[in-house]
C-alpha cells in the first residue's frame, strides 16, 4: 500500500541499535533478567551500551566464519540476547533464524532441515538437555552463546576480536526468518525483508501519537517474535525508555511496574489475561498506563474492561491490533473506559488507511455473514516473500495482492471485521466457538482459560481452567450457558498443562487430541461435572 511504500529503506535491522544510541545515548534499556551472553553487564543499560554489545558480537559471530547471506540459526534459553544475537548478524549482513526456546528437539531438528546447513546458535544447556546429536550433521557449525560443549564453539573464544563495521544491504534483502505459531502442526519459517518490517513498523507507529511525552514502555513479548523488533524501532528510535520482560508472573511484574510506572504496555492476549490481577494489586502497577497494546489475536472483552479501569489516566486507550506473523498488523480497534465487558470481542477493527486492505471471500456465493462467515483475505506490504524451504506452500496462501490468513468472518456495512474462528477450528452448526468463549469469560469471573473443541462425540466440548486451579462451580456454569448452543459437559485443565506456542496461544488441535488421548482420565484434568449429567448449554 502506497503509505508503507512511500520513502521504504528498509528497517536497517542491523543498526538499529547504533542509531538509537546515536540519537539518544543515555536512553535505557531495562531487563527482568541477566543476558546470557553477558551477565556482567547488568539488568539497566544505556543505548550506548547495547550497541556496543551488538557490536562486539557481531564481530565475533564474524571471526566465526559467518558471513552476508550465511542463516545463523538462533535457538538458546529463554533470554533478550536471543535479540540482540539476532540484530548483530543482521549487522553483518547474516539472516538470522530465529527458533523459539520452547521448541522441542524434535521440531527444531526438522526445521533445521529446511534451512540447508546452517550456522546454529545454542547453549550448552539446549544441547545438554533437549537438542539431539543430529543438530551437528545439519548444521555447517554449532556455536555457544554460553557454556560449553566438546562439539561447538563457544563465542566467548572470540572475545577481542576486531570489530567489523556495519553492512547494509538492499531493503529487499531477506533480514529475519521467524517461524509461525504452529497452532495446527510443524511451524513455518517466515522470510522477512527490511523492507517488508519497515512496511508493519509504519501502522504500529502511529500508537506512539498519543504519548507526548517519552514515557516508560514495557515489553513482554516472545524473543523470536517478528513483533518485538518493531515495538523496539517504535520506542528506542524515539527515545522512550524501555523496559523488556521474560517473565510474566503478576508477583513479579507487580513491583516492577509499581516503580516503572510505564506508560505503555506490550503484550500477548493470554499475557493481559494473566495480568488482570494486577489491577487489584495494591502498588497499583497499572494506574500510570495510557496505551495497551496487543498485535496478536483478539482480546476477550472482559480483559479488556478490567485492565483499562485499573489506569487513572485521563484517556486511556487499549489498541488491539489483528494480523499475523506472515502479513503483519492488519486490522485495528481502539477502545477507552466505557467499553462494557458485554460488548462484542469479534469485532476486531478496520484496515489502517493507507496501508492495508482486508476483503471476506465467500465461501457459498452469497455474501458473508455472521451466520455464514467466508475466508478473510489481508493486502499489505509487510507481508512476507515466502516460507524458507517451503515455496510451494505459501503459493496455496498467496495472490499477487491478497494474503489468505486461515480465519473465517465477515464485515459488516460499516467495514468492520469480524473474526469468527479458525478455518481448522470451526464445528459446523455450532456458531463462533471464539464468540462463545467470550460471553462465557464475561460471566465466569473465575474462569482464566475456556477452549471449545470438537469432541469425538459431536458435542462442542468446553476445556476451562480457572483462577488457582479452583473448582468450577457447576452451578455458576449451568447458569453461565443456559443460553449458549448446545456442549458437552466441561472438564477442567490446570492452565499450565495447556499446549501453547511461542505467544502463548492455545493450540486447540493438540489440545484436542490429548482430550481423547486421555479417554476421560488423567491427573491434568478432572470432569467438572458428571459423565451422565445435563450437557452444558440450553440451547439446541
């Protein structure tokens, strides 16, 4: 579209840093946790020092033997140097690949088939603990970014090396290959060009209008997450502090943010539902925030409601953003105070003006609706050029112009959109499984997760889990869906045991085949209400 084209350069990924650090030099960068690479640096550094650090390793990353164009692969612990590793190849013109560290040794494996011999970036403890030997025949070279193995390399060998200046390469350039959340299988390697990230920095940016003043922002969203370098070139290039998260637990996060104060807040869906217990926090972390922001799925009303009364800001806002790792940020919907925790959570925006298109194709010859929804299709220059290894694959998603995104809606005469459901999630006759939730999360105070899967039966069956892992209260439940189509009875999940990607969604296929797998049984769950007892829902 014409405004992500206009002036396009590229995001320059790999010097990011430099040029917040040259604008803003004694801008910080805080951390909930140490850097793997270099815990001796601290939790609080400047953009001078980051720089500096994404420097020095991507001159040692260098003297390793990576050069422009080489896929470095980037699979280690849990930490923010799964970033910074990644900007210091793109300063190099390396591609990095980024692999979440929730991934099993399995899947990492298999995607490291598709990448054709890659450079991989690991730990000691990924290779000790879940990786298998077969990483070393499929990857040119295995470097550490800690620890040590008999069979790699690690880059604190390389400490001293010369620095090696910066690189830029064309904006059409592949610069980033993430992968897809694998909610239905295997993930995808998505390739990103500088200019494709710069296309989805642009809609993103306009969030940062409402903030005069460069105030706290606070991050917390998945490292390997196309998503996170544009929120940091939001921020860091306009020299609001920045604060980014590991980890999410409210106990944690509470203190944090009661002495940040941030002001903006960037998070997964699942993450805001987490937090809703912050707003009965007495440190009160939440009173300062004017913008939340969540550029992953739609959010349940009720959280939406809940967080943004715990702001005493005159207007705060909640931006929730539709898109997907392949297209970006596509759709938007802001909300403020008087939105009601009834209000309709599939109503998830319109397209940014300018700068992407959404159409609804339909799937009977009749035009879509909410009773019979068709294929949502996105057009936005930040979408990807294609699926590394996999070509054929994204030829069956893509058009010249339009991007179909596997969701199932429509629009309205107004030009909202609606989002009904996965294409693999939808159960024929019975309505938005999405939509459902959503009424049963406003009325079910308690509830902290409800996933409604297709059961072997027939029956829609409702997985919940609840604040603490306390037990459902039958009662509340039968009342709570009188109303709603007909389901089975519901079983209960403690939340932890929930199958989950990168970004904390839920995937409902797995989660699907370990409902049956279990047959009933099994100490993750526990039927809430009896086998024989009244199906929940009223409604045939």
């Amino acid at each position: 579209m014409f405004l992500q084209r206009i002036g396009n350069r590229g995001i320059r990924l790999g010097t990011l840093f430099d040029r917040a650090a040259a604008r803003y030099p004694t801008n910080v960068l805080l951390l909930d946790h140490d850097l793997d690479i270099a815990p001796d640096r601290g939790r609080s550094l400047t953009m001078t020092d980051v720089a500096d650090l994404v420097s020095d390793f991507g001159s040692r990353l260098w003297r390793a033997g990576v050069r422009p164009s080489d896929h470095l692969v980037v699979h280690k612990s849990n930490a923010f140097d799964i970033t910074l590793l990644a900007v210091a190849a793109a300063r190099i013109g390396a591609v990095p690949v980024l692999l979440s560290p929730h991934l099993d040794g399995e899947t990492v494996t298999a995607l490291l088939r598709r990448v054709d011999r890659p450079y991989l970036l690991t730990d000691e403890a990924k290779l000790t603990d879940s990786l298998p030997g077969e990483v070393f025949t499929l990857s040119r070279r295995v470097l550490l970014a800690s620890g040590t193995h008999e069979r790699a390399t690690a880059l604190a060998e390389f400490a001293g090396a010369p620095r090696v200046p910066a690189l830029e390469l064309p904006p059409e350039h592949p610069t980033l290959v993430t992968h897809t959340s694998g909610t239905t299988g295997l993930p995808k390697l998505a390739v990103h060009t500088a200019f494709s990230l710069e296309a989805r920095y642009r809609p993103q940016a306009l969030a940062t209008a409402l903030l005069r003043r460069r105030e706290p922002v606070a991050i917390h969203v998945s490292f390997v997450h196309s998503r996170l370098f544009t929120a940091l070139a939001i921020s860091l290039l306009r020299g609001f502090p920045v604060a980014v998260l590991a980890n999410p637990d409210p106990q944690q996060v509470a203190p944090l943010f009661a002495r940040l104060r941030p002001a903006v807040l960037e998070a997964h869906p699942n993450t805001y539902l987490d937090w809703e217990q912050l707003v009965s926090d007495p440190l009160q972390p939440l009173s300062n925030v004017k913008f939340f922001s969540s550029t992953f799925d739609a959010l349940h009303p009720r959280t939406v409601h809940t967080l943004i009364g715990a702001s005493q800001r005159r207007f705060p806002r909640f931006g929730q953003i539709y898109g997907q790792s392949e297209v970006g940020p596509s759709v938007a919907r802001s909300y403020g105070k008087r939105r009601s925790p009834q209000a309709d959570g599939r109503c998830v925006g319109i397209p940014f003006p300018g700068m992407t298109g959404v159409r609804v194709v339909s799937r009977d010859g009749k035009r879509p609706t909410a009773a019979s929804p068709g294929y949502i299709e996105v057009s936005s220059d930040g979408r990807i050029r294609t699926y590394l290894g996999e070509p054929e694959r994204f030829a069956q998603q893509a058009t010249e112009r339009w991007w179909r995104m596997g969701d199932l809606g429509y629009r309205t005469r107004w030009g909202c959109l609606h989002l009904l459901d996965r294409e693999v999630d939808e159960i024929p006759g019975f309505g938005s499984t999405l939509s459902v939730e959503d009424r049963l999360f406003s009325r079910l105070p308690e509830l902290s997760e409800v996933v409604i899967i297709e059961a072997e039966n027939g029956l829609p069956l409702p997985v919940v889990c609840t604040k603490d892992d306390r037990p459902l209260d039958p009662v509340a439940w039968q009342a709570a869906v009188a109303d709603l189509p007909r389901m089975a009875p519901p079983v209960q999940w403690r939340q932890a045991d929930l199958p989950q990607t990168a970004t904390t969604k839920i995937k409902r296929l797995e989660l699907a085949r370990l409902v049956g797998a279990d047959g009933g049984t099994g100490d993750r769950r526990a039927p809430v209400l009896s086998a024989g007892g009244p199906a929940a829902g009223g409604r045939a």
